[in-house]
C-alpha cells in the first residue's frame, strides 16, 4: 500500500483553516425582515421559529438588532394594511415598505434592499395585474405588460423612500429593463437591481407566504415562475436579466438548485445571489425540534454548501443565528 498521499495531513487543527476552501462571512448574508402595516405589535410567525412580522414603529429596532449580529443588510417585505385588485398599496408613498424604508435608511447603517413585487398587495395574491378572465380559467395567468407598469412605480417609490437596491421577484417578462429605465428616469440611477433571475415554482415557499400573507388565493405561479425541471432555462434567464442591466442575480431556492447556482456562477460576471428561503429554514427547525440534527450544524453547512456552489451572497432566515459563529 502507497500511503505516500495522505490527505488527511492537511485535517489536524491549525492548517485544517488555512486550507479551507469556502469562507462564509456574516457580511455575505442579508437577513430578511416582515413589516406589517396591520399591527402595532410583534408578532410571531408560527411556520418559521425565531422569526416575526414587526409593526413600522419597530422597524429600525428590528433592523438594529439584526446589525448587531454583523450581518450588514436587510430586506423589507411588506405586509400592507389593505389589498386590492391592481395592488395600489405596493407603490403608495405612505405604504407599510415606504414607510419602514425611510425609518431603517434614516435610523441605522443597515445596507436596505427591498422586494420589489405585487403578491403581498393584490387581493388575488398573484404578482401583478390579472389578465381577464384569470378567476375562472387556470390557463389564464398574470399579464406581464401591464405589470410592467406597476413594476416601475413601486422600484421607484422604494428608492425614493431611501432603498439601497431593490430586488424584482416576480418573474416577469422585462422587468430589469423596465425598472433601470424608471429609475435612470427618476433620477436614481445609483441604485443597483438585484434580480429574481431565476425562480422556480417551487413547494419550499410556503412559511414566506403565511409570514407575508401572499398566498395566491387561486391558481399557482406555474406560468411565470420557472418549472423545477429546467436547468438550461435557468442559464436564458440570467442572461435576459443580465442583458437588461442587472446588477446581481438571484437563484430561487438554494439548496434544491445548488446545480443551478453553480452553472450560472460559470456563465456571468455578475454577483450570484441565492435565497435560502423558508421552507429549507423550516424542515431544518422542524427536525431540530424532533431531536434528529442539529440545528446549528446542519444550518451552516446548508449556508456553506450554497457558498461553495457559488454564491456571493446568501439571503437567508439563518443570518442571525449564525453571524456569531461567522
């Protein structure tokens, strides 16, 4: 046996950290936060342990103890105070993200990026505006030009109220174009897009949608969100995005499509994002609560394996939890 090869020297601690080969950092995180305009309270979000919706008042407590942390930047999602058929909410000066992104920009050095889409705000809880007959016949789905529109506002509104960047996630035909034309226009062309370039209709989103109350209420998402099934698409996609003027792109979810985030790290030079979303946080917190991992162990492995598969920066419900370890 030739045992002049032995990996394992390099295992003993004090090299073990030198030769590693993914760092994860807590200033590669964005930690996610709920506003809810219909509360003047915390309240706890049963799905996703450890986390809340917070009334506007609490944004920036919010946002100061998730910085005390060392994770760097937040993203606000809305919960807003009524719903209607066009959304109109999503774009109002004195909506719930408005709002809240004017107190966090004012009150911290937090790095603010909001979700820039329709499904919080719309009655029906789909991402823009309803083709007709959309109620009654499931072929029917959003109509991707007139969400355009609305699109535009909202990137607008956000950045007007002080957003650092703004995130478009609804999977929408055009919308890294539309919105860097409404901001350029706006005067806001510093702000960077980081773009849902490629957003499966996933099962794993369900605790976001009870903590942001965006549940379609009929139909699903499978004609504007990505089939699980497509890798190549995901690469058309990106590019699309990238073509359009984005400034990082993000792969929806993570851990099921760490394929995916490793192909599209090859093909651009752009900064890869990737969501670890909630249910990926859930199944792990549910586990934990069984007895069968740990919780903490398996959370910065998952983190570690989307590092590694090529992501720049993690959006991710386990920010918190791990920056200390980070």
């Amino acid at each position: 046996m030739d045992l002049t090869n032995r990996p394992r020297r390099l295992r003993t601690d004090g090299v073990r950290s030198l030769v590693s080969e993914t760092a994860l950092d807590a200033s590669d995180l964005i930690a996610p936060v709920f506003v809810d305009a219909t509360t003047d309270e915390r309240v706890p979000i049963p799905s996703m342990p450890g986390h809340e919706r917070v009334p506007v008042e609490e944004a920036v407590a919010r946002v100061e103890e998730i910085r005390e942390t060392g994770v760097e930047a937040v993203i606000l999602f809305g919960v807003p105070a009524a719903k209607d058929p066009e959304g109109t909410l999503a774009w109002a000066d004195d909506g719930v993200v408005q709002r809240a992104t004017r107190r966090v920009a004012e009150g911290t050095d937090a790095y603010v990026i909001t979700d820039v889409c329709m499904c919080e705000y719309t009655e029906h809880g789909h991402c823009g505006i309803l083709e007709p007959g959309a109620r009654d016949d499931p072929t029917v789905t959003v109509d991707n030009d007139e969400t355009l529109a609305r699109l535009r506002r909202i990137a607008v509104s956000h950045a007007d109220a002080g957003a650092d960047m703004v995130a478009p996630s609804g999977m929408i035909d055009g919308q890294v174009a539309a919105i860097r034309e409404a901001l350029d226009g706006a005067g806001h062309d510093h702000v960077p897009i980081m773009s849902y370039a490629a957003k499966y209709e996933s099962a794993f989103y369900g605790p976001f949608r009870d903590a942001a109350d965006g549940a379609p209420a009929f139909g699903d998402r499978r004609h504007y969100q990505m089939d699980p099934a497509n890798a190549r698409e995901a690469r058309r996609e990106v590019a699309l995005d990238v073509e359009q003027g984005a400034d990082v792109v993000m792969i929806k979810p993570a851990l099921p499509y760490l394929d995916v985030i490793r192909d599209v790290r090859g093909t651009v030079d752009r900064p890869v994002a990737a969501y670890n979303v909630s249910g990926e946080y859930a199944m792990l917190h549910a586990a934990a609560e069984k007895g069968w991992l740990d919780l903490e162990a398996t959370a910065y492995e998952s983190l570690v394996s989307i590092k590694r598969a090529g992501a720049d920066l993690i959006l991710t419900y386990f920010a918190e939890d791990l920056a200390d370890r980070l």
